[in-house]
C-alpha cells in the first residue's frame, strides 16, 4: 500500500514499521503520549511505557505486517492490518492521534479473532520480558 498521500504523523509510523528504529519511535511519541491495547487491561501512559509496547509490537508483529486500509481526519487515523503470529492470521486495527508537532498522543489497537488475540498476548509477553 502506497503511504504518500497519509499525514505526515502516519508517514513516518509506516517509515518505522518499514526500518525499525528505536530513536525515531521515541522522536514520533509525546511525552503523554497513552497506549491502548486488549492485551493489557489499563491504558499505559508515558513515552517511555507506550515506546516498550510499540517497540515490541513491531518487534512481534513487523515481519508480516500489512497495513490494508487507511482513514483519516485532521488529527487521527484508523489503520486496518493483518498480521501472523504463530501460524495465527491475525486482523485489526491501530487507531491513532497526533498533535500539532505530528507526535503521537493516543495509540489504540484492537485485534481479533480470539486465538489470534491469545497468540499476539503471548508473544507480546515474551518480547517485553526480553527487553
């Protein structure tokens, strides 16, 4: 999928995604920045703490990553994926915010199905315990 036409905050999470790079994921978050995920039940809040997941969820997810459909507003962007985690076809979606300066201040993400959700918390698990 072709990225050109995606606000400048969505550009460069689809550069990271492509060429992870731990200082430009910490260069794109806010410092509030607030993570969301069915994985972990709060949201977690923080650069430091939304970087550990995202970093690892690239980490986990990156290799089979397919951003298949983008909306967008102003300051926010729904990104339709699909992804493999343990021979698990995973489907889902990031839904982002940015602010002025195109740092990112809210990241949700919600996945399905079920098993496929199981497998990404497991291997999301053992990928943070490794860092």
């Amino acid at each position: 999928m072709q990225h050109r036409d995606a606000p400048t905050a969505i550009r460069a999470w689809h550069a990271l995604v492509e060429l992870p790079d731990p200082d430009a994921l910490r260069a794109l978050l806010a410092p509030g920045v607030v993570f969301r995920s069915p994985a972990v039940h709060t949201p977690q809040e923080g650069a430091e703490r939304t970087f550990a997941y995202l970093w690892a969820a690239i980490q986990v997810l990156g290799p089979s990553l397919d951003y298949r459909h983008e909306w967008y507003d102003d300051s926010s962007a729904v990104l339709m994926f699909s992804a493999v985690v343990d021979g698990l076809t995973i489907e889902g979606v990031d839904i982002v915010r940015w602010d002025a300066d195109d740092r990112i201040v809210e990241f949700t993400v919600m996945a399905r199905p079920y098993k496929g959700l199981q497998a990404l918390i497991g291997a999301m698990g053992r990928q943070l315990g490794s860092a």
